[in-house]
C-alpha cells in the first residue's frame, strides 16, 4: 500500500524533482484539475491530455511557488486554466465575439439549479459553446473580472461581458429543459 | 438576486468538484510525455554541441592567427607542415639574411662533415648569408658554435646542391619547395617515422666542402599555421580511418494510407481528405570507419521527423429554449396588439475550423555500410542502412472513425520498428580533415506505424537531401 504525505512534503519533495512525490502529487489533485480541464475544454479526451500537460507544467514551475502568496491549489488551478486556455487556442478555437446581444436578458430558475448535482451541472456547463464556456468559467468560478478575461482571452471587455450574458442564457435554457424532461418522466 | 444566486451556487457546486480519473493511467501518460522531452532535448543538445564542434573545428581551422605557433624557427617565414611525408611544403623564406634559430625542442642528433663535388656555381656568392644558430640545447651546441663561427658564407645555389647530391627522388619530391630556392637549406626530407621529421640542413663551413648538420623535429611541435598562406595544404591521400559525420536536412515524406477492408474504406477516403503532408527533416551524428580498400560502415544516431497538416471543418449543433418570447402578434380590428409568448427553440449551429498539426518522430540507430571512391578533393559513395528505432512518438490529432478529433497515442506503436535505407553522396575536401558532403537519401519504413486494430495502415518513406560535414580524427 502507498504511503501517503502530508500537501508541503509532497511539494518539497517535488521540488527536488522527486518522482515518488510528483506522483503522489498526480494522485492527490487529479480529480480536482480534471474536473477544471472538463469545464474549460468540453471533453473527457481533451481533458485528460490537459491535465498532463498542466502536471508536466507544474512540475517544472513548482521552485517559484512562494506559499507566502497564495495556496498551493489556487496556484495549480491557475496554471491548469492558463494550459487549458493554451489548448484551446492551439485547437484554434477562438471565443466569438458578440458586441451586440443586450443585457438584462437573463432570468435564473433557482429551482431547476438547486435540483441538479454536480456531475449534471459539470456537463451542462461543459456542453456550452466552446466561447461562451471560457468566459462563463473565468467570470463565474474563477472569479476574473471582464477586463482581466479580456486581456487573457485577446478580446474586448465588452465582449466578455456578452458572452457571458449569452452563456447565461443557453446554461439557464438548458436548465429548464432538463428541468421538463424531469418533470415529463415524473408524471409518467 | 437571482443572477447572483445562480453564479454563487454554481461557484459553489463547480469550483471544488472533482471528477475521477484513473492516477495510474495520468502518471503513466505524464512520464510517456516527459520521456520524450528528455529524449528531445537530448538529442537536440547533443546535435547542438556537435554542430558547435564542428563550427569551432572549421573556424579554428581557418582564422587560428593570434594560437598559431609558427613550425619553422620565427624569422625564418612560416610554414605548413602536414603529418606525413611527401607533403611538406613551406612559405618562401622572406629574408635570407635572417638569424637561424633551432628551437630546444629539436634536438640534434648529428654533425657530420660532408664532402660534395662541388663546382664554380657553388662558390659564386651572390650575396653573403649570415646564418647563425642559436637558442639550442644540444650537447653539440659547441660544434654549431664553432660552424657559426664562419662570418662569412658564400650563397649556395641549392638547386645546384639538389641536383648534386640528392637521389633524384628527393629532387622530385621538393624541388617545388621555396625553401629550397630561397635559402641555404637544401632540403627537409622526411627520412623517418610517422613521429619525428629529420632534416638536413647543409652549411658551407671554411675548410670543408660543406657540413651536413642533420636535426630530427618531432611532429608534436609542428602545427598548422594558416595565418601567411592560404594554400599550403596537402590534399592527398591520408589515412584517417575513423572519422566523425554530423548531417541533416530536409526529406520528401511519401505517405502511404491503404486498408484491405472494404468497410473501412470511408475512413480511409476521410483521412486522405483531411491530411496534407507539410515536410519532414533528418538530422543525425554517425561515428565511420573506414578500410583502405574504399568500404566503409558508420553507425550513430539520427532524429527523424515528420510533420502533417489536419484540416477539416467540424460542424455542432447546440439547441436550446429562449423562453418568454413573442411568438406572435395579433392585431385586433381597433389595431391594438396582443403579443403572444413562449418558448423558442433554437439551433445554434457552431462551426469549428480545425487547423491541427501533427508530428511524427523518430529516434533512430543507424547503421550503413557503404563504398568511397576519391578522386583528388571530390569523393562520390553509396551506401544502403538499416535504421533500427529507439524511440517512436506522436504528437497531436487524428479523426477518428466516427469524424471526430481526438488526441490519443495509442493508435500508434511505440516502436516503430526499422527502416532500410539507400544513400548516394558527392563530397568535396575542403581541409585535409574536413570533408562536406551532399546526400540524396531514401528511406522507407518496414511496417506500419498504425497498431494493428486500426482500421487502416499508415506507413511512410522519405526522398530527402542530406547535407553534411565530416571530421577525421
């Protein structure tokens, strides 16, 4: 049976480019970095080949994480959303850009999200379009602000700010077709 | 609220979730890719370095002014020695009335007095040399002491001397030398073994016809000084049997997909469809020996790779329901209007166009066995190679039966077995030990490099131009 090590053994010794560590690194924040790939590039095959660069990258970046400025799981989700940004723009998959839909278009069905677990609410996000998915994820779960998406996305603020209310509709539409679907099968 | 309360609760439900993946599997395919970094960098390190010898070989070779030590004593002009006989040739002596000097290095073995049947021309002086010796160590210092002590010596027409006195095989061999035009040396004559040159120098002494002193130099000190005279080099036949060859360049990858199921068929037309091959490129350092007789075999390591472009346009339909909208408007007979809501359904149809590109690489031993001919400075060979791989990758994307893109090396082997190989060569010396080289090459993979539960088969070969330069040692 494999030893477990506590988070600041696993990083020392990845610093040291120990590979029992770097594995017992893959071991401990897979799931979590996958489920990140999964949400930024849509696919369970994409994603996996992802999260390896993203270990791979982490790895050789691992010397310059200070813990003094921030966790180490923020760090690492950072880095794997700048590789999952990197894939998609290899896949030459741009996030469109829509100056024109208007604000104030969305409504939320709270009921229809509370419903859902996070597997299903992972793969209605995960199924939003390619661009919409990337600004509705920064925005929304990571936590950027529309100018900050705009400079690592290479589009306007303005933009972002519409494809996330675009991405909010879709997702929010999504919602309550899923929500039908599961009141239909109920009253049969 | 409500928007908030959406974006938090899916921050909240997404931020942390996890998904299982299998570790094992993500270990195994992270060190898969570290290994082929490694090999990568390796071997790009390694091609640098050699590329980096090879350059700083030449350059010495050809701008070595302010290192070059001089061969022959430094006021007597300076020389070009190679290391071996018959090819020893020498800048003309710019002032014959220099000082002499034999360095301590070269020890003098013997002084002997020589009587030559000498006549007039011999003892016309044009002008006087004054030839001294100094800066020896030898034990017989005191007899070039006491032969310097002459003031004044005649000029000696030492074509006559050659004529005279020397096999008519010597005449032959440096009668072309300025040293022996210029001066009052006669001759450097290479009487001995591969390490050490002997040369006669013969000094008219008073009281004697003339004196040989002979002193041999070991081959150790004498070096290469390009710096006065760009053509002193020999370029004849040598024997350098092993040599170094680093090369590469570009190919013309021939692809070749086929499948002998008929069902497979549309895949294969799909694949045709979406491929275009882009180039590919050969680089490699082989060590080489090689006989008298002219054959030869090398045996190194060599980097082959080979890039495509997948194209293809990817169409995706995402439908979703815009509630709420006007679906229609009646219009009354007063001309007031009534809005009629509800759901819409829309089809967005996204349209991906994928521009992909994949490599191929290989990492190969290759071992050639092949035949040289020269003539002069120009060398022409031809050889067939076994080329047994290492280390076989592939990096990027593939459509998959279904017309998806999916990146997933397990369609490949992770060998890609050998490659047979026929190159043919033109070379041209350009220093006694330098040698470049232009290669046409063909080259052809075996098998497959699909596994064999792929639908079709994917094999390659290439038609490339090698060029290359080789060191001997």
């Amino acid at each position: 049976m494999n030893k477990t090590y506590d988070i600041q053994r696993i990083i020392k010794g990845c610093k040291e480019q120990d590979a029992l560590f770097q594995k017992q690194m893959v071991v401990k924040f897979s799931n979590l970095l996958f489920a990140v790939c999964i949400r930024y590039v849509g696919t369970r095959e994409h994603a996996q080949d992802v999260v390896q660069e993203a270990f791979i990258r982490i790895f050789k970046a691992i010397k310059n994480f200070d813990p003094e400025k921030g966790r180490f799981e923020s760090w690492i989700r950072k880095i794997t959303v700048n590789e999952c940004l990197k894939h998609l723009d290899k896949r030459k998959i741009k996030t469109l850009e829509l100056t024109d839909y208007a604000e104030g278009h969305e409504r939320t069905n709270n009921q229809a999200i509370s419903k859902l677990n996070k597997d299903d609410l992972l793969e209605v996000v995960a199924q939003l379009p390619d661009g919409y998915r990337q600004v509705f994820n920064l925005s929304v779960i990571e936590g950027y602000n529309h100018k900050e998406i705009g400079e690592m996305l290479g589009i306007k603020e303005v933009s972002s700010r519409s494809n996330l209310s675009r991405a909010k509709v879709i997702l929010r539409d999504k919602l309550l077709s899923l929500q039908k679907q599961e009141s239909w099968v109920k009253t049969i | 609220m409500g928007e908030n309360y959406m974006n938090q609760h899916v921050k909240d439900m997404l931020y942390d979730h996890q998904v299982a993946i299998d570790p094992e599997m993500l270990w195994s395919g992270i060190q898969q890719k570290q290994k082929q970094r490694a090999w990568t960098l390796w071997l790009g390190t390694l091609f640098g370095l050699l590329l980096l010898l090879g350059v700083g070989y030449y350059s010495a070779s050809i701008f070595n002014v302010q290192n070059s030590i001089p061969i022959l004593p430094e006021n007597y002009g300076t020389a070009a020695f190679s290391d071996h006989k018959d090819e020893v040739y020498s800048k003309d002596q710019d002032d014959v009335n220099a000082e002499m000097k034999i360095t301590p290095e070269e020890q003098i073995i013997s002084i002997e007095n020589k009587v030559f049947k000498t006549n007039e021309s011999l003892k016309t002086a044009d002008k006087p040399i004054k030839s001294k010796i100094k800066s020896h160590t030898s034990p017989l210092a005191e007899d070039l002491t006491a032969l310097q002590s002459q003031k004044e010596l005649p000029t000696l027409n030492t074509k006559s001397i050659l004529n005279n006195t020397r096999a008519k095989t010597v005449e032959n061999k440096f009668i072309d030398s300025p040293i022996g035009e210029e001066s009052n040396k006669l001759s450097y004559t290479d009487k001995l073994s591969i390490d050490q040159l002997l040369i006669e120098e013969f000094l008219p002494i008073d009281g004697l016809d003339m004196a040989m002193l002979v002193y041999n130099r070991p081959y150790k000190k004498l070096k290469r000084n390009r710096s006065n005279r760009q053509n002193c080099y020999a370029f004849g036949k040598q024997r350098h049997p092993w040599s170094l060859y680093v090369y590469g360049g570009p190919s013309f990858l021939l692809k070749n997909l086929s499948t002998k199921v008929e069902q497979d068929k549309t895949y294969l037309s799909q694949r045709e469809a979406t491929e275009n091959v882009l180039e590919s490129w050969r680089a490699g350092a082989q060590f080489k020996y090689k006989w008298e007789n002219g054959f030869y075999v090398k045996a190194g390591i060599e980097m082959n790779r080979l890039n495509e472009q997948l194209t293809f346009t990817n169409m995706r339909d995402s439908m979703y329901v815009l509630t709420d909208q006007v679906i229609r408007i009646i219009i009354d007979s007063a001309g007031d209007t009534t809005e009629v809501l509800g759901d819409v359904t829309v089809t967005e149809t996204t349209t991906e166009d994928w521009v992909i590109y994949n490599k191929y690489q290989f990492v190969n031993i290759p071992l050639h066995v092949g035949y040289i001919k020269s003539k002069n400075r120009w060398s022409f060979a031809g050889e067939v190679g076994l080329h047994i791989n290492v280390s076989f990758s592939f990096d990027g994307q593939l459509l998959t039966p279904t017309g998806q893109p999916i990146q997933d090396p397990s369609y490949f082997k992770t060998n890609a077995g050998s490659a047979i190989s026929l190159t043919g060569g033109v070379g041209y010396q350009v220093l006694p030990r330098a040698r470049l080289w232009l290669t046409p090459s063909y080259m052809k993979l075996l098998r497959p490099i699909n596994i064999d539960a792929y639908p079709i088969d994917q094999e390659y070969s290439t038609m490339g131009l090698l060029a290359g330069i080789e060191f001997k040692f």
